[in-house]
C-alpha cells in the first residue's frame, strides 16, 4: 500500500494515534499470546504422554518467544511515538475488547490454548494473500466500519483487514508527514529518552532518528510477525501454523489429547457489571494470585513508562527497565499457578487466570524522588503479598515470592543509588578504619587482625590488608608472589602486610583476580583505582573475571571480581571453585566477532545476576578470551551462568529449559 488510507488525515495528531493504536495492538496480542501459554500444561504429572509433554513443552517455548518478540515490537513502535514528539503509549482497554476500539474484524480476547486460540493467532498473523479463517470462537459480535469520509481535525480510527495492512498505512503516513514539514521536523523528539540496546536488548529496539531508521523498524515488525510473506519461514504466521500441524496429529494419535488446563475465557477479579463472555474469580487463592500478578504488570508497565522520562545514558533508566523485565519474570509463575486453581463455585467447570487488568492511567510519574518512593513502597507491598501468599510453599508461588523479594531489595538498593550519585561515588571510596586501629606492629610481634562481615583485615605500617575467603579462588598469586607475606597452611596470624614493599605488596593485590585481597592505604599514597579499561576474561572451566569499577546488583564490588559461569557455586554470584568438582568444561577461548572500539572504555559497569537467569551486564566491557584475545566488545549483555549455553559466554536461554536455580 504505497497511498494514505482515504479519510485519515496526515497531520502529527492522527499519525500519534495511529502510533498509540499499534500499541495497544501490540500490547493486546502480547497479553493473549502469554495467557495462552500460561494455560499449557507441564509434563506427564498434568496427565499428558511423555511425546506430547515434549511437544507441548516446545510450544510454550515457541508462544513466549512469539510473545517477547512483540514485547520487541511495541518497543519499537514506542521508540517512533517518541521519535516524532510522543509520549509513548503504555495503556490499553481491558479483556475483552470492546467492539469499536479495533476494527470489526480484529476480536481480542483471553482464552486458553486450544485448536480454535492457535487457529484465531494464525488468523491474527495471517499475510495479506492468506485465506486462513479465525477461530470458531472467536466471532464477530457486529459488522461496523470505522473510517470516515473526508478530512476531520479530530483523529480517527482506520479499517483494516490484517496488521501488516496497519502498519503499511501508517507507515506511507509517516512519509507523507516528513513530505510536508521535512525530516528534522518530523523527528523533533529527543533521542536520548527512547530505549535503545543499552536498556532493553531485544531484537527491534533501536534508535529511531530519522525516515529510514523508522521504516526500518515497521519493516521489521511486519517481516517478523504481522504480514510476513506466507512462505516466510521464521514468521509468527509460520510457527503457529507449524504448531497447528503438530497439534492435529498428536490429536490423531489421541482424541482425547487435551494440551491445556481449562482456564477461564477472560477472567475478573471482581463481580462484572456486564457478566456475557467474562468469568468472574471467587477462589481466595485464585483470586489473591491473580491480584498480584496484575499488580505486578500494571508497576512493570509503570517502570517501563518511567524509563521514558530519562535521558540516556543513565543507570537509573536502566535500572527502571531492568526492574520492570524482572517483575514480568515473577509475573509468569504467579500466572501459571492461577491457571492451575479453581475460578470458584459460579465456574466449577474453569480454572482461573490472570486477566491483565490495568490501570487507570499508566502515564510515566515524573522523575525525581517521589518516584523513587514509589517504586520501593510498591516492591515492598509486592514481596510482603508474596511471602504472606506462599504459606502452602507451591513451587511456582515460591519461585514468584523469592523474585519479588530479591527485586525489593534491589529496587531499595539500587533506587537510593540513583537518587544521590554523590553516595556512588563515595561508595566507591574505602573509608579508612579508625585511627586506633593503624599502628604499626612490633617487628617481632604478628600484628592482630578484625573480623567483619567475613572480611579480615590486618592492619600495617603503610597499608591495611583485607582478605575475604568467600571470595577466593584459590589462584595462588597471593602464596607465590608473596609468600612472606601471605603464610599458607600456617596455624594462627597468616597475614603479614610489612613483610615486603608495600608497593610490590599493592601489585600483588592487583593481581588477585577475585577481589579476596584488598587494601587500604594509611601512608597517603592512593588507594586501587578503576582499570582504565573495564574487562571480563573467561577462565578456561572456569569464571569470568571481571575489571572495572563494579556495581553488583546495586552495591559496590570493588574493582575485581569472579563471578560463576558453571551454575554450581554455593555462593552464588560469586566463584567458589565449585566448577573442578562438577567437571565443568567450557572453552576459555570461544569465537569472537569483529567489533569497532568503543568509544569510551571504562566507566561504571552495573552487574545484575537475574532471579534464575544469567548475568545482565551494563556498561562499557570487552570481554575477552583466557589469553586475552578479543571476543566482544559490548555496553549491554546477558552472560550465561547456568553452565548449559550452547552460545557461551552469552545466554542462549537454556537457564530456563534446564531449570536453572541462583539460590
């Protein structure tokens, strides 16, 4: 479609609510995609055979990676809302749809995965050349048109018979507006307050500056989902139609093959004044599971719009995205156990279900403390619901619990962080321990050692020296580069600081790779600094080494550190040397690609270890091979730790196939 749509004018106004239609589309098929999947039952315990427990397993997989790939999606379409002077759209109508808010032929609703659901996302999905019908339960309640004749100030809804038709309408309006005002008019929003990479690293969600980088980005959306060509083989359209195939013979071999509990088609949480097509929730388990996890999108899309009120770079930007795909990973337990309790007497027949239910107004809250307070009063009450739910310790509630409890403390950390960067940067500072404690010790005498936190420090004439075991990893630089002053395998003081130079001493401390071995200097020399290149070296079976100026999960590190990558540390994030007794086995030296140097090499890099999931690095880092080859060079990354990677270091998504634990 190289024209506009007839009777939809091309001014700003109209293009924007376009734009805010294409999200809430987005968003909606988001939602029903994950309900769908939500209902898929899991393993041979749920009654299926061992050959359909795999297959339905392999579709769920397929369902959510559908669904974060529209997550790519509305991202992309928020980055064009922002591009031409919008505020991105975050909110959207409730389930069901009202008939009105799309065009008549696009019925959205929440329903459990069936024949007729997969056959309604195929007709969703369909190309514009495709005769694919949609579900026998999903019927067109009336025929309507939306469009108007002729131009109107007010901006009007178009008709359209598939979304990859939408998105070619608004795309040639987009061309027609930059026709009229020029490019740099047309894309006068500020750049720095849309996701890029560095926040959100989906496939998608690039910066959108110009025509082509906004074309870019429609093509994309209709190339992978909405309109591909019908031969296009790694197409939304093409998996559901794949899934359809497996389904109908799986279903041959066993008529009675039911894939899917039996939740309820659009579910809600309290007595519906209108009750045709919706089901309400009585169970009190049901309907408190499902109470948190609707509360806990309704915050996940306020983070997310939050985000967009902060120009980049920015950790707090960051930190409000990575809070927000947090709670959509708490999200989906919470909505699986739904789906496996009771909807309640009036529906004896149905199970329950989240039913997405949003706020009245999801508008981003302005920057700034207040907004600060918010986010950690919201976390607190989400973990105090969780913990008070859990008391029947269902696995899926205690996965849920444990995720919201750990994104509590982070948010508390990490916001407190943000608001103050004077407190980061005197976090970074060691403080010096009370005078009392810096006294030279006799020469003939082992100088007396304290105990904090797991930390020994040991005080010296020109240095205080620390050592924390639960960070060592036993490299041995410290007993064989300084074995007068680190005594190994001795009973009573091992810890000697003025048994060498201190300035030998000081490189010797650099040296340790975990961190174990820190100081503090007494004499007025400076103390460690940030490397002038921040670094992650992967250890041949073993850790990543990390340089830089490290933020883990919020709190200062120091400036070494090693992390696990085996998935077997018993002291998780960090390396305990678990990986010799498991036998890990993963190349120090894995193929790298070609890259350009970043244009800034150190600076703050934030570690964040995901709730049973890998390592998300933010920051400048190179990462490199055992003997220091080049083998990235990345500001925003996920590293596998679960040890089951087939893409190692980067996560490939096996944490979750595997059933990777952090705890």
């Amino acid at each position: 479609m190289n024209d506009v749509t007839p009777g939809v004018s091309v001014d700003r106004e109209q293009l924007l609510h376009s734009l805010y239609e294409a999200s809430e589309l987005e968003h909606n098929l988001m939602c029903t995609y994950l309900y769908a999947a939500f209902s898929i039952k899991a393993g041979e315990s749920e009654g299926l055979t061992a050959a359909e427990a795999v297959a339905v397993e392999r579709w769920r997989r397929i369902i959510i990676d559908v669904a974060i790939q529209e997550m790519g999606h509305l991202a992309a379409v928020w980055n064009i809302t922002s591009a031409i002077g919008g505020a991105p759209r975050f909110g959207r109508g409730n389930f069901p749809i009202d008939p009105g808010y799309l065009p008549a032929g696009v019925i959205v609703k929440l329903s459990p995965f069936n024949l007729s659901t997969l056959q309604h996302f195929i007709f969703l999905e369909r190309p514009a050349e495709s005769a694919e019908r949609d579900g026998e339960t999903f019927v067109v309640e009336r025929v309507f048109t939306r469009a108007m004749s002729g131009r109107r100030l007010t901006p009007m809804g178009m008709d359209y018979a598939t979304v990859g038709e939408f998105y070619l309408s608004i795309a040639a309006a987009l061309r027609e507006l930059v026709a009229q005002v020029g490019e740099p008019a047309a894309f006068c929003g500020d750049p720095t307050l849309q996701l890029c990479k560095n926040e959100l690293d989906l496939n998608g969600v690039k910066p959108v500056i110009c025509l082509k980088t906004a074309l870019s980005a429609f093509d994309a959306i209709v190339a992978q989902g909405e309109g591909a060509p019908q031969d296009s083989t790694d197409s939304h359209f093409q998996k559901f139609v794949g899934i359809r195939a497996e389904y109908l013979e799986l279903l041959a071999r066993n008529p009675q093959f039911v894939p899917a509990t039996p939740v309820a088609t659009n579910p809600v949480l309290r007595r519906p004044p209108r009750p045709e097509g919706r089901v309400w929730l009585e169970d009190v388990e049901a309907s408190a599971t499902v109470d948190l996890a609707n509360a806990a999108y309704g915050l996940m899309l306020r983070l997310l719009a939050y985000a967009y009120s902060i120009n980049s770079p920015s950790d707090e930007k960051g930190l409000a995205v990575d809070l927000a795909i947090g709670l959509m990973q708490a999200v989906t337990p919470l909505a699986e156990r739904a789906a496996r309790l009771p909807a309640g007497p009036s529906n004896p027949e149905c199970h329950a279900g989240m039913s997405f239910t949003t706020l009245r107004d999801t508008a981003g809250l302005p920057k700034g403390p207040a907004a600060r307070r918010f986010f950690v009063e919201r976390f607190a009450q989400f973990s105090a619901a969780a913990m008070a739910l859990n008391t029947k310790k269902d696995p899926r509630t205690s996965r849920a619990a444990q995720q919201l409890t750990a994104l509590a403390v982070r948010a508390t950390r990490s916001f407190e962080l943000t608001a103050d960067p004077s407190r980061t940067e005197a976090s970074k500072t060691p403080v010096p321990p009370p005078a009392s404690t810096r006294v030279a010790p006799a020469s003939t005498v082992a100088p007396a050692s304290t105990v904090a936190d797991g930390i020994e420090t040991v005080p010296g004439q020109h240095l205080n020296l620390s050592f924390e075991t639960r960070r060592c990893i036993h490299a041995r630089f410290c007993v064989t580069g300084a074995p007068t002053v680190f005594l190994a395998n001795v009973q009573g003081p091992w810890i000697h600081p003025d048994a060498m130079d201190a300035e030998r001493l000081v490189d010797i401390a650099h040296a340790c790779p975990s961190g174990a071995i820190r100081y503090q200097r007494t004499d007025g020399r400076p103390n460690e600094a940030p490397p002038p290149v921040n670094l992650a070296s992967i250890r041949e079976a073993g850790p990543y080494a990390f340089r830089g100026d490290i933020q883990l999960d919020g709190l200062a590190t120091g400036y070494r550190a090693t992390l696990c990558r085996c998935g077997a540390s018993k002291n998780k994030p960090f390396c305990d040397s678990s990986h010799h007794e498991v036998n890990f086995t993963a190349s120090g030296e894995p193929a790298g690609t070609t890259v350009d140097m970043l244009p800034e090499r150190a600076g703050p890099l934030q570690v964040s270890p995901e709730m049973n999931g890998p390592l998300r690095v933010r920051g400048n880092l190179e990462i490199i091979s055992g003997t220091g080859r080049v083998v990235a060079r990345v500001t925003n990354t996920r590293l596998c730790r679960c040890g089951g990677s087939q893409t190692k270091p980067f996560c490939d998504g096996s944490h979750a196939r595997i059933g990777f634990s952090s705890a």
